[in-house]
C-alpha cells in the first residue's frame, strides 16, 4: 500500500488502524518504508519494521523525509487488510 502525500514531507509517526471485524492477525509482519519515488518504496528509508500480532492500531514513529509512505508486507502470497494508514 502506497500514500502520496503530494510533496516531500517530513515525517513523524504512522499510526495503521487494523481492521476490528475480522482478519486482524493478517497485517503480522510489517515494513514501513518512506520514498521518494513511487512504486519503488525500497530505495527509501525503512522507518520501522515488527509484528502487529493482532493489535488494532499500530504507531510506529517514523523520521524521515519523503513523498510516498509504503506499508510492506514481506514474504509471498500476503494479503493487505488494514482499515486506515495515517501518516504525521
């Protein structure tokens, strides 16, 4: 998932509010990652990275500057199922 903030930010924290309804432990493994490229998130700065587990919100604080927010989930055959992604 990628958030344009329409120019280079900086940036403070994420705050990722997990879905309460179901599928909460899906987010798991996750990588926060600041560009300024779009579609290339890992040429960015990785701000944060941990196990959601199955918390419904997760803050991470996340200095750096850019114009693109990407959450990542790494390995294969993972699906995305968040409910908000704020970026301060």
């Amino acid at each position: 998932m990628e958030v344009d903030l329409g120019s280079s930010q900086a940036i403070g924290y994420v705050a990722v509010y997990n879905r309460l309804d179901c599928c909460q432990s899906w987010l798991g493994l996750y990588e926060l990652w600041v560009s300024t490229t779009s579609g290339a998130p890992t040429v960015g700065t990785k701000c944060a990275e941990g196990d959601a587990g199955s918390s419904a919100l997760v803050e991470r604080r996340c200095p750096a500057t850019g114009r693109y927010v990407s959450l990542l989930l790494p390995g294969s055959s993972r699906t995305l199922n968040i409910q908000e992604l704020y970026v301060y």
